[in-house]
C-alpha cells in the first residue's frame, strides 16, 4: 500500500465488495476479509429497527481504536449515515467497519434510489431553525475524509478517521480539575 490513513482508500477499499445492494450480494464476502493489513470489526445488515443497536456496536467494537471525542464524533456520524440510509433509501441497509494500520473506516451501502445531485457535494452549514439536512454535513465535520459513490442501483458513503491523528479529546470539562 502506497499511502496511509484515509488518503489510501482507493488501496484499501475492494470496491466491487462493497457493492452489490444489501440483500443482493454472495454469501461469500471473503474478499473483504483477506487483506492482511485489514482488520474487519463489524459487518452486517441493517434494517430500521436496528440503528440504535448499531450504534452500540460500533461503539463497542471501537472502544479500543479510538478514544474521547474522536471516537465520538465518528460513531455519530456513522450514526447520521445509517439513519439516512433507513430514512431515505428503502429502510436497511449494510454497514462494514474496520481499521488499518493508519485509520479507521466505515461504509454503509443501501439500495436505494441513488442520492439527488445538489447533495452530492460537502453541504454548507445549515441554517439553525432549518429542519432536517444536517447528517452528512456532520460528518464531512466529524470524519477525516468522506467518500460517496451513488446512482439508480444505491449508495456507499464511506467515512475514514486517520489514527495518526491521535486522541483530541477536548477536556473541557474535566481540563484543570483535581480530586480532592
């Protein structure tokens, strides 16, 4: 591999394993799992009733990658993208999660209509009485990189974390205080 962290995704990323639509693909997703600079922490389907339990896995399965608010903001911005993909593309979905040496990724692939041009680009912020629109746009503030592949037969978003990038948990709240 070439480069390192999210930048190497192209190297990383077997991208015809990634697709075909949840539901549609071979039970044989070896090619996902053979890399060995590769380690796969979740891999599953998805359906509308499971984001939450969703959620606590990938909190769970991270809990030793990732720390403090990095770990925090990635998991809701898987969180955003899973919701979206329930919301807007057909109810379930499939999510694939795993780190490299360098980073951390996570994609969740629909088979929903594909994603509509005007948001296929890193949105602007939303207005702040504006309802709904904020899911990617979280993310593309939460994760290192994002990545999108769309059309008629559905979508993967990809979301990356560099490791490199270390622990930045804030400590604003807890920064200067002792026990006494």
């Amino acid at each position: 591999m070439r480069g390192v962290g999210c930048s190497a995704v192209e190297e990383t990323v077997d991208h015809d394993v990634l697709r075909p639509a949840p539901g549609t693909e071979s039970p044989d997703v070896t090619a996902l799992h053979s890399d060995p600079g590769r380690s796969i922490l979740l891999d599953r389907r998805f359906g509308r009733d499971e984001i939450t339990e969703i959620r606590h896995e990938v909190v769970s399965r991270l809990s030793t990658v990732l720390f403090g608010d990095r770990r925090h903001g990635f998991v809701l911005a898987v969180n955003e993208v899973i919701t979206n993909a329930v919301l807007h593309a057909g109810g379930h979905g499939r999510i694939a999660l795993w780190r490299s040496t360098a980073a951390v990724w996570c994609t969740v692939t629909d088979s929903g209509p594909g994603i509509p041009e005007r948001f296929r680009r890193p949105p602007s912020a939303p207005e702040a009485f504006e309802v709904g629109g904020r899911g990617i746009w979280l993310a593309y503030q939460l994760c290192d990189e994002v990545t999108m592949s769309t059309g008629p037969i559905g979508t993967t978003i990809g979301l990356c974390l560099n490791l490199a990038a270390g622990d930045t948990t804030s400590g604003l709240v807890n920064e200067g205080m002792t026990a006494d």
